[in-house]
C-alpha cells in the first residue's frame, strides 16, 4: 500500500502544476507586455479621427467628377446687391418687329417663307404679279429675324394688310409690373437680374424705359428691361420674376449660393482636394441668393463645388450610414 501512494504523488504534483498557469489566466490582471494585447485594441481618440475625417470627404476622381456634371469655382472676391423683387412677362422688341406690305396692288403668285422660318434681311418672302405693270416683283425681308405672322396665300389680292411680320428676337424686352411702392426705387440704367419661373436659367439687362402713367385696370406701372436674346432662351409671351438692383457692396471673399449645403445643422462648402471634396464649415455673412460672403472656413483662391453639389452630400451621408454600421 505504501508504494502505491508514492507512486500517486507525482500524478497529483502535475494536475496542480497544469492548473497554476489557467488559475493565473483567470484572475483577470492585465498582461504588461505590449505584445499581448490585441491588434484591434487602438485608442479611442484615435479611432474617432480617423471616423471624423472619413465623415468629412468625399473621394472622387476627375472623371466622377465630370460624369456627375459637379461644377468647380474659385473662391475670392464679388459683389453683393441688394435688391427690389418684381414680376413681368417677356415681350418682342417692339423697335426690332417690321409689319411687310406689297409695294404695288397685285396677285400673290407664290409665298417662300412661312410662321417660325428664319429669314435674312432682304430675303425673298413671296413674289407678287403687279395689277398695273403685270410684271411680278419680289416682297423682302426688311431685316433678318424670324417670321411670327403670314396673311399671304397665292392667288389672293394684297390689298393693304401686312402680308408678314417679322421680328428681330436677339433682343426682348421685360415688360416689369410696378407698384406705387416701387415708383421711387426705379429708374432708367438701373440693373435688373432676370430669371425664369422655375429659376433654371437667368440673365443680366437694363431698364430702359418708365412709363409716366399707370394702368387704372392693374394700379401699375410699367419698367421696361432690355435684355439680350441672341441665344434664344427668352421667348416673348413667358412670365418671369426679376431683381431690380437697388445698391451693390463689394466683399473680399464670397461662393456661388449653391455651394452651400448644409450637414447636422452646419452650413458647409465642399472644398477640392487631390483625393476628391472636404466638406468644410463655413461662416455666411450677407447674401442676395446668387452669391453668399464667407466669413471664415476658406481661403481666397481655394476651389469648390458649385452646381450639383448635393451629389457629394448625398454621398457623404451614404458613407457615414455605411460607417455606422
């Protein structure tokens, strides 16, 4: 019996040496070798820059960029006005609209030209069979624009009416509605922005013209506004919406209005950078809708994001859900 409780000792010896090491493990001191603590185990500081400056660009490439159709601008100097809102309707030039009559009584023999067609001055309308004469003579263009109205078909007699009215649309004007209380803001030179109802498209003219009397039906005056058209995109007969500028202060640092977007109640600007935008907040100063004054947040010269740039917000808030998760 004595040998075999000797022989049990050194089994018993090894059970404790085994657990020494496990009940070590689980007394829960921390090891104080660097070695040992886990990859992931970063500082919390360091993890939430990193989370900041992931939630503040936008990485694009300059074909994104271009693909996206992501406007590109340049920080610095402008001019902000202060303005009178007013409401009008586009309206032909009426010094460039000529009404075209046959020179001799006749017989229309044929008609060249018809509603909408462009012509060139001096052009050939129709051609007209002289009553006296009965030779047929040419009815012109007295000027190049377009053709907005035909009263003449072959085989009719002229008469007197207009055979045609052409007008010269390179130039419209802004027929403008003004209240008594804009009478004495006002005046002939003053500049005016216009913009189409839906504010997709706007233009700088002139006023040209008040009327010295008001209409009894409305209890408005008239402001007309010279504006160019030679790109066609003010047809006569649309209603639009016009800034009569009232006075202009210079500021030494201003962006496109639609730069500004606005994240978790902070009004940025999406500055460009090798990699792509930084959303960068901004202090906004005064404004008249097409440029706003920046205060502070970026520097003179600095380049940004102007039309489209809720694209890059949309996917800044893409990438900071995908972050969350």
């Amino acid at each position: 019996m004595n040998h075999e409780r000797v022989a049990m000792k050194p089994t018993a010896l090894m059970w404790m040496l085994l657990l020494i090491p496990a009940l070590s493990a689980c007394s829960g001191e921390p090891s104080t070798d660097p070695a040992d603590l886990p990859a992931a185990a970063e500082s919390e500081a360091d993890h939430e820059e990193d989370g900041g400056d992931a939630a503040s660009h936008v990485e694009l490439t300059a074909k994104q960029i271009a693909s996206a159709q992501i406007g590109i601008a340049t920080a610095g100097p402008a001019t902000v006005r202060e303005s009178q809102p007013l409401y009008g309707v586009i309206a032909p030039n009426a010094e460039r609209v000529r009404d075209v009559t046959a020179r001799f009584p006749g017989v229309i023999r044929n008609v060249q030209k018809r509603v909408g067609d462009a012509v060139r001055q001096g052009e050939t309308l129709a051609t007209i069979e002289s009553n006296e004469s009965l030779q047929n003579y040419a009815v012109v263009a007295p000027l190049g624009g377009v053709i907005t109205a035909r009263n003449a078909n072959p085989g009719e007699n002229t008469g007197d009416k207009p055979l045609f009215t052409v007008a010269d649309l390179s130039t419209v004007w802004v027929e403008l509605s003004l209240f008594p209380r804009d009478l004495a803001t006002a005046r002939v030179g003053q500049s005016v922005r216009v913009k189409g109802a839906d504010n997709a498209q706007s233009a700088e003219g002139t006023v040209v013209y008040v009327a010295p009397f008001g209409s009894s039906a409305s209890q408005t005056l008239t402001a007309r506004v010279l504006l160019d058209n030679s790109d066609r995109r003010w047809p006569p007969g649309l209603y639009v919406t016009a800034e009569l500028t009232l006075a202009t202060t210079p500021v030494p640092l201003a962006v496109r209005s639609e730069a500004l977007q606005t994240i978790d109640d902070r009004t940025v600007v999406f500055v460009q950078n090798e990699e792509g935008f930084e959303a960068r907040t901004v202090e906004v100063g005064r404004s008249d809708g097409e440029v706003a004054e920046i205060l502070s947040g970026i520097q003179p010269g600095e380049s940004y994001a102007t039309a489209n740039s809720f694209i890059l917000k949309a996917e800044l808030g893409k990438g900071a859900t995908e972050h969350g998760h």
